[in-house]
C-alpha cells in the first residue's frame, strides 16, 4: 500500500521499503532517518530486533546543548542483544514495540537521533565575524591615520602624532675595517724623476690645482732631502720648487716644514717641530704637563717646551704648565714670551704672587722701576696674606735689587735685613746682606750674619771665601787660615778658594808654594 501524508517522510528510504503500513501513525514513529529492514545483511536470519543500542556521535555534532545526541542501530541479532533496554524501555513494554513494528514497516531498521539546533554553532559565526572587522578596523587605522595600528598611538601618547612617538632606529652593526695596504714608497733617485714628471704632465691641463702644486712641492722637498747632490745636478727642480712652494700650504703640513728644517741644517728647530707634532696627537693636558716635567728634569728642554705647550693648548687655564713654561722662557732670556705668559696668569688668576714677582724682575730688567715697585708691593700683600715665605721672600729679595737698581743703600739694606729673618740659612741673601755691610765699614756686623749662617749649615766655596775675607778684615787672621783649610777640605778644586791660599802663600813670602 502507498504511505499516508501522516506517515513521515523518509527522503532516504528505499523504493522497497520506504513506506508503511495504514496502521502505523506518526504520533507511533517521526524518525524521519528510519532505515528499512531490507538494509541489513541478507544473510541475516534474524527477522526483527528486540531493542535499540545508542552509539554516541556527538563530537561529530559541533557541540549544541544536547551533548548526548548521537545514532541509535536496532540490534540486528535479537538474541544476542535483545538483553539490554534501549532507550530506557522495561522489559513489560516489549510486546508493545514490537506489535507497534510489525506492520508494514520491517523491523530492521536502524534511526539516528533527531539532534537539537547548534545555536553554539551559530554563535561562533557572529563572533568570528565580528572579530574580522575589529581587525580591519585597526588595520585601516594604522594605514590610513595618525592614531596608529588599533589607535595605539592614542593610547599610548595621549592623541600626539605618530611622528612624535617613532622608534629609534635599529642599530647598524659597524663593518670591520680591515687594515690599508701600505704603499710602497719608492726612494730611488730616477723614481722622484717619474713622480716630477707625471705630475708636471697633469698641472698643464690644470695648472692652477693646489693639491696638485702642493704635491709637487713635497715631491721635490723629499727629493732635495733625500738626494740632495742628484737634486743638484737637476738646476731647474731648485727654482721650480721656489716657485710652486706655497709658504700657508707649508706651515700647515707639520711633516713637510720639519723636512725643509733638515734640509736647511736647523736640526734644533726640526727637533722642536718634531715634538711639537708629536705633542698634538696627546689629548690629555695631565699627561703632557708630566711628559714636560720628566723631560725638563733630563735636560731635554725642547720637548719640555713642545709638551707645555701643547698642554697649554688643551686647557688654556692650566696653571703648573704656564707657570713652569714661563720659567723657562725667562731663563733663556725669551722675555717677550715669558712676560706674555705671566701676563695671562695673572688675568686668570690675581692671586699669583709668583705671576706678580716675575713681571717686577722683567720690569726691573726694562728698567720699568714704577711698574716694578707697583708689582712688587701687590706680591708682598698677596704672599703675607696667606702666610706663603716663599713669596714674601722672594718680594723683600727684590726690593733689595730695586733699591740696588737706584742707588738707594739704606732701602737695599732693611729690604735684605727683612729677606733674612724670613730665610735665614738662605745663602744668596747672607752673602748679599753681608757685602752690602762690609762695604758699609761696617765688618764686625757682617762677620755676625756669615757665622751664624754658618752655623745653620751653610759650606759653599763662595759661603767661604765671605767668611775668610771677612775674618781677615776683622783681624782674626789664625782664624780664617782654619776656615781655609776647612774650605779647601771641602772643594779642593774651587778656584775662589786656591786664590786666597795663593795670596796668603805670598804674605808669607812661600813664592815657590
């Protein structure tokens, strides 16, 4: 018979057996999915099944609510299975499916659960739709605004713009330079003549180019210095480097202006230049001020000299340099350029009393004595201010040579007179305060200061030749014979003092001795 429309609808049922019975409602079976018996095994001599056995396929579902949806088989072997109670059926409610199935539905047929609507599914939809426009939007606002990829630089800045917020760049790894390839430089007499030539041969396409004029000028100096005969014989090259030399080029290349030094025969200046050149690759003032230091203490003044200068040039307010240079300058009688730098000390500092007394002796030696007074009473008050005996000596020592300077004898006096009571074991103030006495008659006075500096440890040759003379004056004659012998003890070879022996020698009428 044809099914009924209150039958379900099976769209997967088989021509055989897809329909069924008058008897059958759909209030009985709506499983839409039911399988017809003519499904099964045709080996199988089982013609109905007792109950239903629920295998779960719900991680094939996509999740849902009802997480025990799944497919339900109709045992296919009665016997063997028919124990168990699908669907939680009793045992007393088997007759009745079985009645319920022997119509023309086959009792073979297997039904899936009808599975509830995902609605999880569906959510996940809207959420991943709505994820993908969140990330097109911040997308879009990195490329096409200044707020930045998902308006982080509103964020972060506090609205500034994306310029204003920029990473520092990476940084670049530097490349390992290697080592240059020195060149070879050729010293042959016949190679300086290619070099001439070749650059001849291009100053007359440009013969204005400095670089090129320049390097001609080296190229003959190297030559000159080099092979100066062979130089020579070539009488042309002597006038052409005359003509190409360029004296601003020259000062400004250290190495080239030492080079015409040596050809000159101005080992002294060359030697200067040359420490001065070394001096310029020191950055350090400190170092350079105890390069000059080591130097002066062994005599080499010209590197002394090079590295107080160029100490100077680093730091020109420092003090121990300019002082110590312009010592030196004032002890070779460079006295323009000891003047300049004591000048510059004391404008940098007014306190210097060594500054003020330097430029009192140079203006004593201009014969300056207004300039010189005015310096030395400044030096005075700035030595006794802070207690420095040094300072204050050296004041009252030249004072004396002012005073000396001017004829002023009393002036002389009291200046040496105050000199001593600051340094009384020094010798050249005892020796000068000493002569200025005996020439005043006044030897006993003089005898006085010499024994007592005597007695502070003073044994020069010339110490002794003042004290024997002025012994001798005073009459103590027996005396200064012992002095004499005490002297001559301790400088056998002092001319002053083999003189004084000589004349005594000759008082006593002992011309062979």
């Amino acid at each position: 018979s044809s099914s009924s429309p209150s039958d379900y609808d099976d769209p997967f049922a088989d021509a055989d057996g897809g329909g069924s019975s008058g008897s059958m409602s759909s209030t009985q079976d709506d499983d839409p999915f039911a399988v017809d018996a003519s499904m099964t095994s045709p080996d199988t001599d089982a013609g109905s099944l007792d109950g239903m056995e629920e295998l779960d396929f719900g991680a094939l579902g996509g999740g849902g609510e009802d997480l025990s949806g799944g497919f339900e088989i109709d045992n296919i072997d009665g016997g063997g299975v028919g124990e168990a109670d699908p669907l939680g059926v009793s045992g007393a409610d088997g007759p009745e499916e079985a009645s319920a199935t022997s119509g023309d539905r086959k009792s073979g047929r297997a039904r899936p659960r009808r599975r509830k609507s995902s609605s999880g599914g569906k959510a996940k939809q809207i959420a991943g739709f709505s994820l993908g426009i969140v990330v097109l939007a911040g997308v879009a606002l990195g490329q096409f605004t200044e707020m930045g990829y998902f308006g982080m630089n509103l964020v972060l800045g506090g609205g500034q713009s994306a310029p204003a917020r920029e990473l520092p760049p990476r940084p670049v790894r530097q490349a390992v330079k290697k080592p240059a390839v020195q060149a070879m430089v050729s010293d042959a007499p016949t190679d300086y003549v290619k070099r001439i030539a070749a650059l001849e041969l291009k100053l007359k396409d440009s013969p204005k180019d400095k670089a090129l004029l320049h390097e001609l000028s080296k190229t003959l100096m190297s030559f000159q210095e080099r092979h100066k005969s062979a130089f020579d014989d070539q009488g042309e090259y002597g006038k052409r480097l005359d003509e190409v030399l360029d004296p601003e080029q020259l000062q400004a290349d250290k190495q080239m202006l030492i080079q015409k030094m040596l050809v000159e025969g101005k080992t002294e200046d060359a030697a200067a230049a040359l420490e001065a050149l070394k001096a310029e690759k020191i950055s350090d003032p400190n170092e350079l001020y105890l390069m000059a230091k080591v130097a002066l203490s062994s005599g080499e003044i010209v590197r002394a000299v090079a590295n107080y200068k160029r100490a100077i040039e680093l730091n020109p307010g420092f003090e121990p340099a300019i002082v110590d240079l312009a010592k030196i300058h004032l002890a070779n009688k460079e006295i323009s350029e000891a003047k300049a730098l004591y000048t510059k000390l004391l404008e940098l500092n007014p306190n210097q009393s060594e500054a003020q007394v330097e430029l009192a002796q140079i203006a004593l030696f201009e014969k300056d004595y207004v300039a010189a007074q005015a310096l030395l009473a400044q030096s005075l008050a700035t030595a006794q201010k802070v207690g420095d005996k040094e300072g204050i000596h050296a004041a009252y020592w030249l004072k004396s040579r002012l005073a000396e300077a001017q004829g002023l004898a009393p002036e002389r006096l009291a200046a040496l007179e105050q000199a001593i009571v600051v340094k009384p074991k020094d010798e050249q103030t005892v020796l000068a305060l000493s002569d200025v006495l005996g020439k005043q008659g006044n030897e006993k006075a003089a005898l006085v200061r010499l024994q007592a500096a005597e007695s502070a440890g003073l044994k020069s040759p010339a110490f002794f030749r003042a004290l024997i003379g002025a012994l001798i004056a005073t009459g103590k004659e027996e005396e200064a014979r012992k002095k004499l012998e005490d002297g001559l003890a301790a400088s056998p070879a002092d001319t002053g003092l083999l003189m004084i022996q000589a004349e005594e020698k000759i008082r006593s009428k002992q011309f062979k001795t």
